[in-house]
C-alpha cells in the first residue's frame, strides 16, 4: 500500500519547524518527506489524500494511560480505549500497572499483551508493577517482566516508603537497562489530600497538601537515582519548586526526564471552585502561577513529555462528595486540542508541543516512532489546529466520561489518524 499525503504542514519536532509538503507512506513506514509541490505522479499511489493545508503530525504517543482490564471492565477496556485513542490522535499508549490485580508477574502482563493485540488497532505498550501488589515491600520478578515484553517498571501512584527496596529496585532495573518511572510525592504530606494547600483550598473546606510534598519526592528519587544509575522517569510535575531539582540533576547528566499531564497544564485549583470531582486529580490541581512555570518549563525542554494520564472512573465513583471521590481523569480523546490550547495562546510553538507529545517519548522508550522522517513507522495525524467544537462528555468513546472539559468550547478536531501506515480513525476528505 502506497499512500501520498499532499498540500499538508508538516510538523517536524526534529527540525523545530511548520512547513507545507507532502509525505509518502510505503506499507507501514514513511519513504518520503518534501516540503512544497508534489513532484511524484499520482497514478502509482494506492491513496492519495489531499491534506488541504491542514497539519500533519507525527502520532501521539501517550505515557501513564490506564487501562482497566483485568479487574474494573465496566470502567475501560482495551477495544475503547483504543478506539477513544484513535479518534483523539493517539498512535501508542503506555500503559500502567494498577489494575485489579497488578500487573506484577509474567503471566499477567501476557494477558495484556494478548488482550492488546487481539482488539487493538493502536500500538500499546505495557509498564510492569515494580513491586508486588504495589506494596513497596517485595521486588517483582524484573528480568522476567522484561522477557515478557515489560517497556519498564513503576508502582505508579503508590509511593514507595522503603528506601532501602527502593534502592535495591533501582539497583536491579538498572543492571537490566530498564526504565523506571516514579510519583513524586511524600506520602505522609500528601495522605488524605484533595486539594493543594492555601487561601482557597481553606476557604473550601477541603483536606490538602502543600506544594512542598512534590519537592520533597523529587529530591529523594533523584538522590537514589544518582546512588543507583537507573534510567528514570517522573510521571508528572506540576509544581514550580520542583523544577530546581530536576534542572540541577540533568545538569550533572542523571539520566533522568519528567513528564507534565495535560490538565495541570490547562487547569489551576480555581476550577474545582464548585466542588465538581472530575477536577480532581492526583495530585491535585496546582495555582495559577505553577500552572504557568510547568508550561515554561516544557516549552523550555526541562519537562520532556505531555501526558493525558488516563485515568477513567465511572459515575459512582464521581457522584460523592469531593473529598471522598476518586480522582482522576480521562484525556485520551481530549489531549490534542487540550494541548492546542497552549498554541492558540502562544505559549508554545506546534515542533515545540509535538516534541513533548510524539519524539520525546519515542525516544525516551526507545519506540522507532514519533517524527516525519523517512523509515520511520507510520503513526501520523492529520489534523483541523482551528476548528471549534463544545465537547460533550457522552460523546466520548472512552466506557467513562469523567473529563474536566466537558462543555468547554476547544478548538483542534483530529481528521485522519493513521498506525503502521494503516487509517484507524477517518473523516470523509477529498481523495
């Protein structure tokens, strides 16, 4: 299958530019990329898609998605979580380990892998529990998780308390040349909270944790990083003084990224002024003036990835009272123009945004993904940076509609999106 892509801007996040061209897909990989008129005849294509100047990207690869088989069916599933992917421009999900039970030994996480590839027409990728059960006490059988086809190791949101299994952990991934990725928080601080510390989370009433709590598990991840070596990743900062840290270690070449999700990067702790629970989050939404660091800092490279954090939650674990609801959001339908909404602004450039979305979690993985270059594979989408829509919760593929978006007004709709060469989600265009 040959495919010409024509009169489309190419986003290129290698080469930090915007440039109208056309792109050939030859099977499952790109073959071709030029900037300006098509030069090729058009009879020896299968497809020819006329882009008529809209973008087109390199696949979203979206780390930290949850997937909620085995254990909680009823929330998301494979065959709906791909096809909400699909729709919203995702390519690859890297998914996490705490379902119900962990994903913690061998066999479990070759369900998974069977699972994905019997439903899913995305790529999907599994992390694997780094401690059994999640409990921070006993190693998982690492060397094993990475035979079974593990893309790394993380105990997600359960904060290890142990430092000396952490170490040992850290010690054995390390040895392996795996990735591991972490939850920066100090449990004790941020036990019980639903809200970030300060003037409104009081005069809400709500239970919260100081911003301090996220620095105070920076530095201490990063100090048994250095001790160990390990390959390390934060799933998510959100907070101004934990960038220092992060700044300091890469300086003195940790081999160390972090990741921003994309509701800290839109939304601040005004938005759960009416105690509405799909706002809250963990860890929970931060003040304006963090929410404007952690932009800066990914438009300046000191956060690597964007992530949705996917993290659905059916209606009766919403329905209660803000403290006592489950936190967590879906985003796999909503991070493209979630993430526009940082274009439109101008806060940062389209090679910029497509750069912590697509190739710094291709690289960081070590996916042969995520760019327009030639011999790449072909995971693109196509893409309208400017048409409007109110998005309507019920109209989302994901089994659970809990999103803070809901009613707002958002611009960007996904056209095309294409996986392997292959289209996994089409708009009717001219062709």
């Amino acid at each position: 299958m040959k495919i010409l892509l024509k009169n489309a801007h190419l986003i290129d996040p290698v080469l930090d530019s915007v440039k109208l061209g056309y792109l050939i897909v030859c099977d499952d990989k790109i073959s071709k990329l030029c900037y300006g008129k098509v030069i090729e005849d058009e009879k020896f294509f299968d497809r020819v898609i006329d882009c008529s100047e809209k973008y087109l990207a390199p696949g979203i690869i979206d780390v930290g998605v949850k997937i909620c088989e085995p254990g909680e069916r009823h929330k998301e599933s494979f065959r709906t979580a791909s096809l909400a992917a699909a729709s919203g421009g995702v390519t690859s999900i890297i998914t996490r380990p705490d379902t119900i039970p962990a994903i913690d030994t061998p066999e479990k996480l070759e369900f998974v892998i069977k699972r994905a590839d019997t439903v899913s027409p995305i790529n999907i990728y599994p992390m694997a529990a780094l401690t059994r059960d999640r409990a921070g006490s006993e190693m998982t059988e690492l060397g094993l998780l990475r035979d079974a086809g593990a893309i790394g190791f993380t105990d997600c949101d359960q904060v290890m308390a142990n430092n000396k299994v952490l170490t040992r952990c850290l010690t054995y991934a390390a040895s392996l040349d795996m990735l591991v990725q972490g939850h920066p928080q100090d449990i004790t601080l941020s036990a019980g909270a639903s809200a970030t510390s300060g003037k409104f989370a009081s005069l809400k009433g709500l239970p919260s944790v100081n911003a301090i709590a996220e620095t105070i598990g920076v530095q201490r991840d990063l100090a048994i990083v250095e001790l160990t070596g390990v390959k390390y990743h934060f799933d998510q900062l959100s907070t101004a003084r934990a960038l220092d840290p992060l700044k300091r270690a890469k300086r003195d070449g940790l081999d160390v990224t972090a990741g921003a999700s994309i509701h800290h990067l839109t939304l601040n702790e005004m938005d759960i002024g009416d105690y509405r629970t799909f706002f809250k989050i963990k860890p929970p939404l931060r003040a304006e003036d963090d929410r404007l660091a952690m932009i800066e800092a990914v438009a300046d490279g000191t956060i690597d990835i964007i992530s949705s954090m996917h993290t659905p939650q059916d209606e009766e674990s919403k329905r209660l009272p803000f403290e006592e609801a489950a936190s967590g959001a879906v985003g796999l339908e909503t991070i493209l123009p979630a993430s526009l909404k940082l274009y439109h602004n101008n806060s940062i450039s389209l090679p910029k945004l497509f750069r912590a979305l697509s190739l710094n979690p291709a690289k960081r993985f070590n996916l042969n993904r995520g760019t327009l270059e030639p011999n790449k594979k072909a995971d693109l989408v196509l893409f309208d940076a400017d048409a409007p829509f109110v998005l309507n919760r019920f109209n989302l593929n994901s089994k659970s509609k809990n999103t803070p978006y809901d009613e707002s007004l958002m611009q960007g709709k996904v056209i095309k999106t294409f996986v392997n060469g292959q289209e996994v989600y089409g708009e009717s265009i001219n062709e």
